[in-house]
C-alpha cells in the first residue's frame, strides 16, 4: 500500500485528489475504489468519499502496461472505450457526427498533459461547410468568438481553400463542439468535421475503427510533444 498525506485548502472529493495528485486518472480512481483498494483514516472509501487537509489516504495501485494507441474514429460511432484498448480512455472526444484522430492510452500522464488547457496542444481539424466562407471568419477566428454559452480563445491557424466552403482549422483550446459552436456563430453551416491530427500525429495511413498501437518511435515522439521525461 502507498500512503499520502492530504495538503489542500478546501474539500475535494476523492477520486479527484488522486488524480490531481498524479496517482491515476479519475475513472480509474473510480475503479480503485469500488475495489476496495482504497482507506481515508483506514476506513474503505467508497464511492463520493471527500478528504480534507490532515487526512490520511492509503491506496494499492495495480500495475498494468501502459498503452498507447491512436485511433481513427468514424462519422456515426460514439467516442468511448474500445475492447482491443482494455483500461484504456479516449485522451479527449469526438461528436457523433464527427470523424478523425483520438488518441488512447492508461498512462494518466499523458492525459493531463494533452487535456490540460494550460498545455495549448494542437489539435488541427478539416471542416466543409454549406456557406461561402470570406476573410472577414479568419479575421473573427484569430480574434477569438464569444456567445451566449461562453468565450472561445482565438485560434492557432486558420485557412479557407475549396472555392470558400473548406476550412482547417488548428486551436490548442478544446472546449465541448468548440468549433460547430464558433463557425455556428459566424453564421457558418457545418457540413462535415474532421480531425486529421493531434500534436505531431496525423490520421493519414490510419484504417477507420481499427487501433495502432504506436511504435517505441512514436511513443518517444509523444512523450517529448507532451513534456514527459
């Protein structure tokens, strides 16, 4: 068992003290509690358990493989687990209608590193859309989109091509339909939506639903895009 002395200002729940503090991935914090595998004070915690400053957390890690693997998702299938990927979690989502690259993998490292906003990983995308774009959507694109919901940051790049109704597009933000919701506010119809790559990997060569797990060459390409020693 690995034990932890709990240092923080406020209550926060369990499962996501363990992945702040680095141990594991929040879901699979989740797992290591229903396990009984974890004490707050040696009592089992359950599930919705909060620690506060001064409590003692004890935990049994199970050590598997880390994995890795990028995986072309089709336009029609839900961004979720996959049975070839086991323990593995999409490293961020893809709407139902849209297509293109995840990456998976067990390694929560990773995770923070690629999810976190603070990071500004780049993720590039395709989209069609009905409308003729004008240079007046690289303009507000650059500048950043505000709605209703919320603020959108601006955009890395931004290129029209295919006579104005293809645009692609590289943001290091990702907030939910982040893209559908900014082309949406510029009155733009999305016909189509793609992500083709995400960091250094791309989805050329990929086959739609089937992994590939990565290379030792390309784990190592990974790491040092996600700052990982």
């Amino acid at each position: 068992m690995k034990t932890i002395k709990v240092k923080i200002d406020e209550i926060t729940r369990l499962n996501k003290f363990l992945s702040a503090s680095g141990v594991v991935s929040r879901r699979n914090a989740d797992d290591l509690i229903k396990n009984g595998l974890v004490t707050i004070n040696d009592r089992i915690a359950v599930l919705g358990d909060k620690v506060n400053n001064g409590d003692t957390i004890s935990f049994k890690k199970i050590e598997t493989p880390l994995t890795y693997a990028l995986y072309y998702k089709p336009r029609g299938e839900i961004t979720g687990r996959i049975p070839d990927l086991k323990g593995c979690e999409p490293v961020g989502r893809l709407d139902k209608e849209s297509e293109g690259l995840l990456l998976y993998t067990n390694d929560y490292r990773v995770v923070d590193a690629v999810l976190h906003p603070i990071h500004a990983r780049e993720k590039e995308y395709e989209v069609k859309v009905r409308e003729k774009t004008t240079p007046r959507v690289i303009t507000l694109l650059k500048k950043g989109i505000k709605t209703q919901e919320t603020t959108y940051s601006p955009v890395k790049s931004v290129q029209i091509y295919g006579e104005g109704h293809s645009i692609r597009i590289v943001i290091t933000e990702g907030k939910k339909h982040e893209i559908r919701r900014m082309l949406n506010a510029l009155n733009l119809t999305v016909l189509s939506l793609k992500r083709v790559r995400i960091m250094s990997f791309v989805s050329h060569g990929l086959k739609a639903g089937v992994p590939h797990i990565l290379s030792q060459k390309q784990k190592d390409t990974l790491m040092k895009d996600c700052g990982i020693e």
